[in-house]
C-alpha cells in the first residue's frame, strides 16, 4: 500500500466538516489529501496537503483536480458527475461511483430507482412543472396533505414542503418535482452500511432522529434506536437491499422512516459520512469516517458495533445572532463526563447554520439522552 507515508493522493470534493473528519483519519494515517471546494474559508483548509478552491459543479475544474488523483471521493452530492464519468475512464478510482451519484443527486430518479429495485418507499407521483403538479391538485388528481419535493438541490429540507393548502401550493419553487404520500411518521431512523470493492458490506446499528420542529434539522442522533428488535432487523434489512441494488464503494447512509403501522419506507440515501454518523467516532469500534477510507482505499472494514451509547446534538446556529462564532458556555458542558464537542471551523454563524456537533457517550442510553438536553440548554452558539 503506497499510500501510507507515500506519494499516492486521494481526493475529496467538498470541504465541509465532513471532509474534515474524513481528514482526521488520513492525518491519522499519513495519507497525503488533496481537496477541492469553492469557499477559500473551508473547514478541510487546514488538515489537507493541497487545497484547490473552484466550483465543485465545473465541469473542467473537476477534471484538472482528479487528473493526477488515485483515489477520489466526496463529502457532498452535488458535484460535476460528467466530470467523475470521464475520469473513471481515464482510470482514478471514484467512489461512490459517478453512476451512484448520478442517480442519488435527482430525488426523482432516486425514487424511480426504488421502485423499480423494489425498495419499500411512500407512493409519488412526478412533475414536470408547477403548473402541472397544480393542475393535477385542481383535478382531484393529488389532493391534500402531501409532500413536495423538488428534483433537485434540495438539502436539510430546503427542497421539500409539506403541501396542505392552495396558498402552501403557491409558495413552492418552480421545476420539475414529485408529491409524495405524507408518511405518518412514528421516527425517523437511520442506518449506514459500508460496502468494499469486493462487496464486502458492515452495517452500523439503526439510530434514531429526533428533529427540530421548525428548522426541520436532526436535534439529537440517538445510538442504538429505542426500538424493538423485530423492527430494528426490518431496518437492517431494508438497508441493505438498498446497499445491494446501489452496490455503492464506501459508505451509504440511508433515512428511514418508521411509520405509525410498523411499516420501515426509504426515505433518502446518502452515499458519504453522514450527520447520524457523527456518534461513531467516539461510540463505534470503527469510525464512519475510518471506514469510508477503509472501503475506499480497499483495505478491510472494520467493527461496526458500538462500545457504548451514543447521543449526538448538533451545535446549530442560535435565531438571531449573526456574524463571528462564539461557543457560550462550552467551558460548563466539558465539565461533565462524557461530552465530545467537535467544532467545525466556521468563523461566522447564522441562525441555524451546522457550526458544530457533540457527542455524548454513557454505558446507558437514557443517562445519555439526559445529558444531551443540558448540553442543548447550555451550550449556545451566538456572535459576539
Ligand atoms: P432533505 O434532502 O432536504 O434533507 P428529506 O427528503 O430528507 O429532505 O426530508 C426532510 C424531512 O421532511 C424528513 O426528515 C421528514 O421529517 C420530512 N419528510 C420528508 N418526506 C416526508 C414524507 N413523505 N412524509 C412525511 N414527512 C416527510
């Protein structure tokens, strides 16, 4: 293996925070980085060897920056895929593969995808414009509540509105889009599995989302999931035949929902690190991120289960406060055991934005949990 202490490069689209605990790994490992993002203030600046500051949609940018890669990866979905298909040829190892993302990236044909892969889901209908999909409201066709969900980039639910009157209909973005069955949702679960080249799979246990009413943005990630074995198994099999149909190189983080009948529908994939992941570095045996380098480079993945629970709270920017980031209070959280801030870098807050997440682990759950809501109440992320 010529990357260890080598001159062998692996390359990350992307140079957000989970770029930068991709980073912490092949730091780690004395693995050389070369990543690429548009903001000159990215958190993955400091931690790689060589940064490249482009657009991660330009099609030659993308192209220029894998040339001379071994390996490259992502760390968000939105990234020139034509470029990807084209330096697959030219032989750089790209995981997940340009067909995966081509696929994950159109929220439309990602649903096309599980159907067609018989991949339980909530029922859709697409369409190609607004003005359609208002059409077909006026005709009986789609009738209230439902769920929109734009094509494309949609991210934390910025591309999807729940639809429950004409005026909701009205203030929904224009382009081709889906309505979806409003899912009565008992939780939201998670759960990520990790495939090698070879088809090697390791699946982390489900987790368990609870969200922010308003923002709509994961609050806490609860590892294990309260839930029931026979549903947990469920879950573990849904994702993996997800895994199985993708036959995605790394990680693939699939959402879950659990609905009011017992029922587990795919909501959405990611096939990179992924925020439910985030509890793994100080709770699992294997890191997400160590195991994504792990698939990636085609080395053995590692254990997946956790050494103890894990609670992760993510440190959002506090309503009304923009401009430099200040952390109130974190000095209090780290007096209590157990509690593992990770701050991602960005100097400047607003209301909402991801600054940070902590992890709080315990031999109990609930105790856990517990703590997780002081830190929530304690910690604030304000601007000075
Ligand atoms: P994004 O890609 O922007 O994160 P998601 O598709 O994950 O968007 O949806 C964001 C949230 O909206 C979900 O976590 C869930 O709470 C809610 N949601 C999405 N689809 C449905 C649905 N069909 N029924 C009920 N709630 C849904």
């Amino acid at each position: 293996m010529r990357f260890f202490s080598g001159q062998h490069t692996i390359g990350i689209l992307g140079g957000g925070q989970l770029g930068k605990m991709l980073l912490n790994i092949t730091r780690q490992w004395d693995i050389r980085t070369k990543v690429m993002d548009p903001s000159d203030q990215s958190p993955c600046k400091i931690s790689c060897n060589q940064f490249v500051q482009a657009d991660l949609m330009d099609y030659d940018a993308v192209i220029k920056f894998g040339e001379d890669l071994d390996i490259l990866t992502i760390e968000i979905e939105n990234v020139n895929t034509d470029a990807l298909v084209v330096l697959e040829n030219q032989g750089v190892k790209v995981y997940p593969q340009a067909a995966v993302l081509k696929i994950i990236q159109n929220k439309c044909r990602q649903k096309e995808f599980y159907i067609k892969n018989k991949i339980p889901t909530a029922s859709y209908q697409l369409f190609e414009s607004k003005e359609l999909l208002k059409d077909a409201v006026a005709r009986g066709f789609v009738s209230f509540p439902f769920v929109w969900k734009s094509e494309s980039m949609g991210y934390d639910g910025y591309g999807v509105k729940i639809v429950r009157s004409n005026q909701d209909l009205e203030n929904i973005n224009e382009g081709k889009c889906m309505a979806e069955d409003l899912v009565s949702i008992d939780k939201e679960l998670g759960i990520i599995v990790c495939r090698s080249y070879k088809g090697e799979t390791q699946i982390y246990p489900c987790v368990e989302m609870e969200f922010h009413p308003e923002a709509n943005q994961v609050e806490y990630v609860l590892s294990p999931a309260r839930i029931s074995k026979s549903i947990a198994e469920k879950a573990k099999k849904v994702a993996l035949s997800a895994s199985k149909a993708f036959k995605h190189v790394g990680l693939l983080a699939v959402e879950l929902f659990l609905t009011k009948e017992g029922e587990i529908l795919v909501n959405e994939v990611a096939p990179r690190p992924h925020n439910s992941g985030h509890y793994s570095i100080e709770a699992s045996y294997t890191s997400q991120f160590e195991q994504h380098i792990r698939a990636i480079m085609n080395l053995p993945l590692g254990r997946t289960e956790n050494k103890v629970a894990g609670v992760m709270v993510n440190l959002v920017g506090k309503e009304g406060y923009t401009g430099p980031v200040h952390y109130k209070n974190i000095e209090h959280i780290l007096a209590i055991e157990g509690v593992k801030p990770h701050i991602y870098g960005k100097k400047e807050t607003r209301p909402f934005r991801k600054m940070g997440h902590i992890t709080i682990i315990n031999k109990n759950l609930d105790v856990a949990r517990k703590i997780a809501e002081e830190v929530k109440e304690t910690i604030e992320v304000i601007s000075k």
